[in-house]
C-alpha cells in the first residue's frame, strides 16, 4: 500500500478535524500524519497492542483502531483523545481507509492483474500497458497449472496450502478461481525446462497428499513466453484436466503438451466416433472382448507389441499369448501384432472410452 495515498488523505481530513490522526504501519512506523513532523516516529509496543483488539483501545492520550483487509490487522490508526468522539473518528477513519486500501490493491495488483489475463477479463490492447505500470515482465516463459482439489476440509484451505508453497510473489502467482480449483501461474528459467515443469506438478500433488491427506490433480498448461498467452496456457491446462478424466483417470498430473492423440479425440463430435467405431469392429463389437482379453491388449501396447516381453509381464507362456492375439483377430479382424493393425485398435479404444464419458463432460 503506498504511503503517499495514505498521507494525501490524511492531509485532506486535516482542515475538517480538530485533533491529530494518522495511520502506523505494522513496524510501529507513523507512515502518515496530518501532523507532518511526526511522521517517522516509531513505537512497535503501539501496532502491538492495538492489533490484539477488535475494538478501539486508548494509550497515552490516544485512541487506536486497528483496520486491514481480508480481516488482518495491517496497519492502526490514531486519533488524538480518549473520549466518545475520537473513538468515532477512530472507526470512520478505520472502515475509510480499509475501503480505499481494497480498491488500490484490487487495482495495482499483480495477482489480481493475471487473474484477469488468464480469465480473459481484461483488453488484449491493455494488458502490455499494465504490466508495464506494474512493474511485471511481459516477455518471460511461464507456465499455467490448474490444481484442483477433490476433497477438503475448512480446516485446509486450498489457497493458503499452495501459496505456502510457492511464496515467491514476485514470480509465482497463486490464484483462487473456484471452491475446488487453484491457478498457479509458475515463471520457468528456459522454455525447454519440461523436467522441472513435470517436477513442480508432482511436487504439489506430493505435499498436499502426506501433509494434508487431501487429493489433488494438476492440469499443465503449455509453455508461453508472452504474458498476453496466459490466457491460452490456461485454457490448456482446463483441457489437460478434462481429457485427463477420460483417458488417464489413475494419473494425478496431465500435461496438454503430453496428451498426443486424445487431444485430438477430445475434439471430435460424437456421431463421428460412433461411426468409427461400427467401421473398425463391424465383424464385431468391442463388447464381445472379455475382461482377460482386454488386459492382454493393454499389456501387449504396454511393451511395444513385443510377444515375447508380454507374455513375460502376464506370467503366461508364449504360445498361450499367441492364441489369444489370434482369438482377437478373429473376433475384430485385427492382428494386433500388425502395427497398422495395432493403431486402429489403440485409437478404437480410446475412442470408446471418450463416446462412453461424453455425457458427463461440460
């Protein structure tokens, strides 16, 4: 909160009051005087004892009131008297000022500013001049994750759990954009820094998991290098987490840079991934495949279409996988050890599960 603000409007009370009053800071500074000369002076005991009170509190002479946002006790302000009439000065000039702080941070704040860029509040045309304003380099790689959070207490907040995290606010923001959902907007030394992006994400879910026994998933949005492109990382990392509940349901983190085919599946219309799937099982349904044999066509993409290595991981003798890989091809039509072949049923697959959990998309 800038001083001077503070001060001008102090000074401007000064002609319509008839005692001292003026605002110390949670040093125990005099940050703002309509008596010019005492400002400077210092008495930490003062803030001290005056922030441990709700209500207006009198020492040497004076009544103290102290006022902040967000129900902290930032700063107090003074008024010079003990009796009814400075304690009411105390308390307009507390809720004044608790107002005019509100607005001066809602506007010049940085966090406040990104929030609007990712949610596309604010004109393309005036965000370079506010970040300007603020002091914020506007040509910097950063990186968007939505953390959202499945289950929580009033006990664990999700703000405060990963702002503690991540208290670095000249780098990192940590934004509320839900009950459940938490933006951090993380700035990244190189571009090409994927190791640490990935160890960030898993870092959250790690923390919240042994400290907090909450559980969490984290979109990753893409790399930007322009802060305009916020806006886009985030929207990424919204569609990291959606995708993420059809294709990668055990997976606590999801990265859109990541995703490879089920983005583009993600996009496709229904009716057209209908149609798919009656042309590749039109010999027959993907229904008719048991459990087994559906855990055998996973392991087998699981280790690259190597028989020889899947039957190792499925404790079952070659020949054993080998009957089962031509049960499947009679039953589809494809012989999964044919790598077209393959690529039609991996998609088939993921294809399904997307027509399956479509309905519950929004």
């Amino acid at each position: 909160m800038s001083n001077k603000l503070f001060q001008s409007l102090i000074y401007q009370m000064k002609e319509e009051l008839d005692c001292t009053v003026g605002v110390i800071d949670d040093k125990g500074v005099i940050i703002a005087c309509s008596q010019l000369t005492r400002i400077g002076e210092t008495d930490r005991s003062v803030f001290e004892t005056a922030s441990y009170s709700a209500s207006a509190v009198v020492h040497n002479g004076c009544t103290y009131k102290p006022f902040g946002t967000h129900g902290k006790a930032e700063y107090v302000v003074f008024v010079e008297g003990t009796g009814d009439d400075a304690k009411h000065i105390a308390g307009l000039l507390s809720v004044s000022l608790t107002s005019v702080k509100a607005l001066y941070d809602e506007k010049y704040d940085k966090a406040n500013f990104i929030k609007n860029i990712i949610l596309d509040n604010i004109l393309p045309s005036d965000i370079y001049l506010k970040a300007k304003e603020l002091h914020l380099d506007s040509e910097v790689n950063r990186v968007v994750y939505l953390i959202r959070f499945h289950n929580h207490s009033n006990d664990a907040v999700p703000f405060e759990i990963i702002q503690n995290m991540f208290p670095d606010k000249s780098r990192d923001y940590v934004i509320s954009v839900g009950e459940n959902d938490i933006v951090l907007v993380k700035e990244l030394k190189t571009a090409q820094d994927s190791k640490s992006i990935e160890a960030n994400a898993k870092s959250i879910v790690d923390t919240v998991s042994s400290e907090f026994y909450l559980k969490v998933t984290v979109g990753i949005g893409s790399v930007v290098s322009s802060i305009k492109e916020l806006a886009h990382s985030f929207k990424d990392a919204q569609v990291a987490l959606e995708v993420g509940k059809v294709f990668d349901t055990e997976k606590s983190t999801i990265n859109y840079e990541s995703l490879g085919i089920a983005r583009l599946i993600y996009q496709l219309p229904t009716t057209l991934c209908e149609m798919f799937l009656s042309e590749v099982f039109r010999r027959g349904s993907l229904e008719s495949l048991d459990r087994e044999t559906l855990m055998t066509i996973q392991a087998f993409f699981d280790n690259n279409l190597n028989v020889s290595e899947t039957s190792r991981k499925l404790f079952v003798h070659r020949n054993t996988l080998v009957y089962r890989l031509e049960k499947i091809k009679k039953l589809t039509g494809l012989d999964l050890r044919e790598f077209d072949h393959a690529i039609t049923f991996k998609v088939a697959l993921m294809v399904k599960k997307y027509v399956i959990s479509k309905p519950t998309i929004y």
